[in-house]
C-alpha cells in the first residue's frame, strides 16, 4: 500500500464566499475526508477501529495557503503520516490543482486515537502491534515546508460574540462539529476584511468538546503588527463553552485559534 | 444527449447529524449540485448563460422522503426537466441508493431565468430557439410521484427567532445562500423533536434575496394535526429580513417553508 493517499474534489457553488474562493471550512472538512480515507484504506479507519471501540480524535490543523481554490477548479490533495509517537501521531496535506499542478498550500494535522468507553489516550505504537509505522514518511522522504503548530495564548482577550448552538452545529458523535467552529470563527470578521485581505495562515487547537445547546463564548486578540493598511497581521481567537446560559468568569476553554491575514 | 442526467455522491461523516443521517441542507446542496450538472451538460448552464447576461434562480424546492441517507451511503440522484413555460421551468429528482437501488424519496423544484441586469425574468421559451424543449420528460414519460409545492400561508406566526447573518452565510452573488436558510429553519427544532421523528416533506419558497448583515427573523405556525405522541404533524416557517436591527413591523418576507414529520 503506497503511503500517500490521494483524494480529489471540484470546488461547488455553495462551497465558495462572496470573492468566489473555497471556504476555509469546506477545504477543512475535504482534508478530514482525505485523512479519513488515507486511515480507512490502511485499516485504520474510524469504522474499523470503532470495533476495537478506539477512535481517531483531532488536535490540532494548521492550514496554510498561497493561493485558496476558486469556484469550479479541480483540487488533489494527497495526505500522509510524517511521524508517529506514543500518544499522538503528525498527518500532512498537499493541496495542488488537478489540471495544472500547481500549489495551493499545505497543511498539518496532530491526531491522538482514544478509547471509546474511557476517553482516554492510546498508546499508537503498541495497536494493531505498531503497524501504523509502516506508513510514515519522514520530513526528509516527503517535506511539508510549512511551520509546524504554534502556540495560541490571549493575554488580553476581547469578548466578541456568544453563539448559541443548535441541530446543525452537531455531528453524528452529538459534539459540535470541528468544521462548525471554523465557521464560527471566520464570522467575527466583517465583509471588508474579507474583500481586502486573504488568509495565509489558518490554525485551530481543539481542546474539549461541547455539545447541542451549550453556548459558546468568542474571544479575540489581534496581533500588534499590522498589514500596510492598518489591519492587524492576525487575530488569536478563543471559545469558551457555558453549559446553559452564559455566566461570568467564563466557561472552559474548547477550541483556540489563529488568523493571518495577508 | 440523454434527458436525464445522474449524479452521485457518498454521504460524509460532517454531512450527517447526530443520528446519522444527511442534513436536509446538504442534501439540497447535492441536487442543486445535479441540477447544475444537467444544465450545464446541455448548454443552459450559469456559467455558460452568464455570457449572455442570464441566470437561473431557484424559486421553490420541495423534498419527500421515505428515509434520508445514512452515513457512508452511496446515493445517486437523477434530475429531469418535466415542464417548461414562458416564465418558469419544473425540473424533478429520485434519490436512490446506488448499490440496492432503493429510493429514498423524490424532488420537485421551480425555476425562472432571470437577467442579471434587469433582474427581469426572461422567455424561457424563447431563448436559444426553444432548444430547452427537447430536453422535456413529461409526467406520463418520468413520473415523479409526489405532491406539487403547497401554498405556504402562516394566519397566526408567532416570532421564534433572529438570526443575524455573517460571512459563512453568503453565497458567490453576496446573497445568503439558500442552503444557510435550510439550516436556519430546522434549527428552530429542539434535539428531541429530531430524536423522535424525520422529516417527511420539506418545501421551501424562495421570494426575496438577502445580504450579508441582513439580520433575518424566523416566524413559525404548527399545524392543529398532531402526531400520535403530541406534536404538530408539521409547521410553516416565515423568514422576514430586516436590513440593520430588527424592527416593528417585521421586514419584508424572504423565505416560506413547510416541515412535514413523521
């Protein structure tokens, strides 16, 4: 089995914003499906393991891009795995057009497998007896020349929003979806921001689930450093989660972000 | 060229709710998806009429299932245009599962070309010499057995709701797309109803556009005919738009829609 995975998709009407370009959600949600596709056929996938009652769950994505996929362009994206550790293990994207090959961007990915009944981590390298290994492809035998996932922190975070949740939020697992909170996100943004600017660099740790009927707290920090026309260089973006109305001191904190602009 | 044009699609694991079936959005996606590819395939395409300054817009979609498609599915959808006059065009939809071949349900849809500088709607008829008459399957030729769109007509709307509107909810034109108001309706439902019940029928009416910053406020009439455990066999949703903070007397009506449970 060749260790990359390659999966192919044509950019929808109603998967494009108002400048015509891929939502940054839609091109997420593409790369789960690479990635899941990559795990399935290597007998890694959430359907298999859910017999073993293990479970792929997603850390961390870093996504960043020269150039978003426009209305109708043919996109490949291959994925693989550049390394596996005890507990987590690195998956990277290529995203490229189909017709002419050139390069979008890249992507990475951090992944932990947990056990279904106590939601606790596994250990990677002694499932299935380490077989995973056998698909990993080092930064040297195949490069993803993006920087690895940086470290979000507010010191001075801004409240912005409170979001309620509802049946669309949800995935099959009753847990907001992952796709969900990248919208989420993008929508503190106003249209201007969105006509001037384009995201270079797109990062989201998650941290705890939240769940139909919580309400999600939204929090942000712009960067000091600002584009020439006075925009700030990117935005760190924090939801907190309240089970029933929102209270003060807010709730945990469930997914971080960053934004940069370009 | 074939009347019918065929359309397939896998039901991914973001695509589904929390009890593992499609989104009614997502699927309207997939045949708006169809409909598209049979146009464009037969000349009458956006992309191709937009050349000579027309476009189609989707004026009412009705969906009535036996069952929804489930997680990992694989479905395909046939599109057929079964009438055509001056002003409006009725293309239809099956949905069956491609492996077994059984049918989840039918569509119904209305549509009218539009030019994009008048925003007038143009002779159907006469565009392109009547060339969109060959494609005509006639009800007798490709039945499509399921009820025509209602009248939406709400006597006592009580208001449920304001959503305002972001960047995740606008379309390629700037207008909210008419997925986002599929999704906007049935989060009006709380969890239980969704646990208890799936939806038979869903219409919905598409009168006005909207924009981004549009905040838009969900009115909604259940029916006197209950189900057997209580709850309203269906309910009539009214979406009104208010340009800046909502106001009395509500703004002008955007969207109608029906959910019929089962």
């Amino acid at each position: 089995m060749e260790k990359v995975e390659r999966y192919s998709f044509t950019v929808e009407p109603f998967h494009v914003d108002f400048t015509g370009h891929l939502f940054m959600g839609v091109l997420g949600n593409h790369l789960l499906n690479a990635a899941g596709r990559h795990s399935h056929n290597r007998g890694w996938g959430i359907d298999q393991l859910n017999e073993v009652h293990y479970t792929w769950v997603l850390s961390r994505l870093s996504i960043e891009l020269d150039e978003m996929p426009a209305q109708y362009e043919h996109v490949e994206v291959e994925t693989w795995v550049e390394s596996v550790m005890k507990l987590f293990t690195e998956r990277n994207f290529l995203i490229r057009n189909a017709d002419d090959g050139r390069i979008y961007g890249y992507a990475r990915s951090i992944w932990a497998m947990i056990d279904v009944e106590t939601r606790q981590p596994s250990n990677l390298l002694e499932l299935k007896d380490g077989d995973i290994l056998r698909y990993v492809l080092t930064a040297d035998e195949k490069p993803c020349p993006i920087a690895k996932h940086g470290r979000i922190r507010l010191s001075q975070p801004e409240h912005l929003r409170d979001v309620d949740t509802y049946y669309s939020d949800v995935d099959i697992n009753g847990h907001i979806n992952s796709i969900k909170y990248i919208e989420h996100i993008l929508d503190l943004f106003p249209r201007s921001t969105f006509e001037l600017h384009h995201i270079r660099r797109f990062e989201i740790a998650y941290k705890l689930e939240s769940y139909l009927g919580d309400t999600l707290s939204l929090y942000g920090e712009p960067s000091a450093e600002k584009l020439s026309d006075g925009q700030p260089r990117s935005c760190q973006v924090e939801i907190r989660k309240h089970v029933g109305a929102p209270a003060k001191p807010a709730g945990e904190t469930i997914v971080q972000a960053l934004i940069a602009w370009e």
